[in-house]
C-alpha cells in the first residue's frame, strides 16, 4: 500500500510538473523547498533531456525512507540535508558512492571520501528578528547578537525553533550549542532556551516564514532563509551570532537504483556552476563550486564566525542527543 500511494505521488508530479513522457523518470526526493527543486529539476530536464519526478518532504521523513527503502529504492536521488544526516544513511548502506568530475573543487570538508554524499550549497544557522514586532513586544531592548541573548525571560513565547527530530535545522542548532559550549553547559543553554519557544513546528521553513509574517519575533533558522524573506519585503532581519555552525546541502544517490547513469548525470548537474547560481538566485544559498556567484545579498561563508563543527560526531550521537531533548528540553 505504501508502495502504491508513492509510486501515484511521483506518477502526479510528473504530470503536474510537467515533465517529459517517458516510461521511467529520474526519481527525486528533495528536502529543499519545492520552488528551487522545481526550477532545478526543469533545467536539468532541459539540459539533458531526461525527465524527472520529485516528492518533497522534511529531512528526518524522507532520511528514514532512503534507508528503509534500501533494497528496493523508490527515489534514485536524495537532494538536500546536512552532512549528518548522509553520513546516517551511509552507514546504513543506503547510498551509491559516485565521485563527481566536479566534485574535485568541493572542500573536502563537504564530501565524504569515497563519493557516498557531495554538497552542493553552504548553509549557517543566525538569529531572525522580526523588527516590528520585536519593537512593539520589547520596546527599548537591544537585539539579540549572541547565542545567550536569546536566554532572556522576556521572550518567552516570542521564540521559534523547529523540531529537532524532525528537521536538520534544528539538529544542527542542538550540535551548534553542544559543541561549542561543551555537553554540560551545551544542555543547560538547551533546556532554558526550550522553556522560552513558543512553537516547535516540524518543517525546517516555517520559522523564518513564520518570523517573516510577524507571528512571532525571533527565530532560530538558516540565515539565507531570513535573507530571502528580508529580500521579498518583510521586515526581517538576520543576525549571524559569534560562534555559529555552518554546513553543506548535500546530494546523494540511492543504493539499488536502476536508473544509475542518470541520477550520475543528475549529481554532475547540482554541482555544476549553473545549478548552484540558480539555487542562489532563488533561496540566497552560497554556492560550493567556486566558479559559481551567489545572489546579491547572500551570505558569503567566508564572513561568518564559524565553529569547527565535528558532522562525523553529531552523526554518532543523534539519537542519544534527541533522545535526550525529548526527555529531558522538550
């Protein structure tokens, strides 16, 4: 049953995305948001000629499927989702290495060494602040700069954070205050700042949408998000803390897959100049390929204060960490 309603999702994205009429599309599951996987995976169509279907979902969903589904593959291509999370399905033998041509102008930091997983975009977790609502709940208090500045009491329920078992976003927020702090401090920082959200929503988007709107004041989310809706015209602003995590998007293909040669093509695609260019354009990423210029406004890697973030070890210990959370924060 399972099985069948999947297999009718991809069957109506292909229609309603209109891609080519071929007995066997590419198969994508994408956690990026659905505008930039719609506009990738028509210019990779374009490009190649291949068609290509897609189910997006959050991080954690479609993680646990990429591994579930294993010995009988229902995507050929897991796009998007930070490094911890690929190691995950790596270690669970879900993934087909494949090294990319291009992949040779990827720092190392952002590829695992045999071709298992590639990053395509670098991602950094900041502080949003809706500054009109920020003003009108907080009159005469200073915005929040640091990781500690979001501790004061008088934000309580002015706070969004997604949920860390669900969402990478928020795994790598946990990681961020754990490494940097150290286990002790890391989750006594977590369980104050717990008390103080207001919503823990599931999909790593919402708390930059929901910041954007004015529905809340301050957010803890991807800072080319906030960039984004400070792009569309909300009263938005970014704020990239001392000590903050950066991390890579990541791309990967499913081990079993039939459809091999062109999932290859489709990675060699994402790392390519003009794949990354368009994802900046759009979501205000910061390409890995070097050849490739983020848009306007994006946030270059290279200006933040960055932890060195170990992905290997938050991998190592996600469910103890969000076990942990679930008992103990939440």
């Amino acid at each position: 049953m399972k099985k069948s309603f999947f297999a009718a999702l991809f069957a109506f994205s292909a229609i309603f995305f209109g891609c080519k009429e071929k007995s066997e599309p590419l198969r994508i599951y994408s956690i990026i948001h659905e505008e930039e996987t719609e506009a990738l995976v028509n210019l990779f169509t374009e490009r190649t000629g291949i068609p290509a279907t897609f189910l997006r979902a959050s991080t954690g969903e479609l993680v646990n499927r990429v591994i579930s589904e294993k010995n009988e593959p229902q995507a050929d291509i897991l796009l998007g989702g930070a490094t911890n999370y690929h190691l995950l399905a790596k270690e669970a033998g879900a993934f087909e290495p494949y090294i990319s041509p291009l992949s040779k102008n990827v720092p190392s930091v952002a590829k695992s060494d045999d071709g298992s997983y590639t990053g395509f975009c670098v991602l950094a977790l900041g502080i949003g602040v809706n500054q009109k609502r920020f003003a009108q709940k907080f009159p005469g208090v200073a915005l929040p700069k640091t990781w500690e500045d979001l501790l004061n009491p008088a934000f309580k329920g002015e706070i969004v954070l997604t949920n860390p078992a669900a969402s990478s976003t928020a795994y790598l927020f946990l990681q961020n205050q754990l490494q940097r702090l150290g286990q002790e401090k890391g989750w006594d920082y977590l369980k104050t700042l717990s008390k103080l959200v207001g919503q823990f929503p599931d999909s790593g988007s919402a708390p930059a949408k929901l910041v954007g709107t004015g529905e809340y004041a301050l957010c803890v989310s991807y800072l080319h998000a906030l960039q984004k809706y400070r792009a569309d015209g909300f009263d938005v602003v970014a704020i990239a803390p001392p000590k903050t995590v950066g991390d890579v998007d990541c791309i990967a293909i499913t081990k079993n897959t039939p459809h091999l040669e062109a999932a290859k093509k489709f990675v060699d695609f994402m790392l390519s100049k003009e794949a990354q260019e368009l994802m900046s354009s759009i979501d205000f990423t910061a390409p890995v390929n070097p050849e490739a210029v983020g848009k306007e406004g994006s946030i270059r890697a290279d200006s933040l204060d960055l932890i060195e973030y170990d992905s290997a070890l938050a991998a190592s210990q996600k469910n103890d960490v969000l076990e942990k959370w679930s008992k103990d924060a939440r």
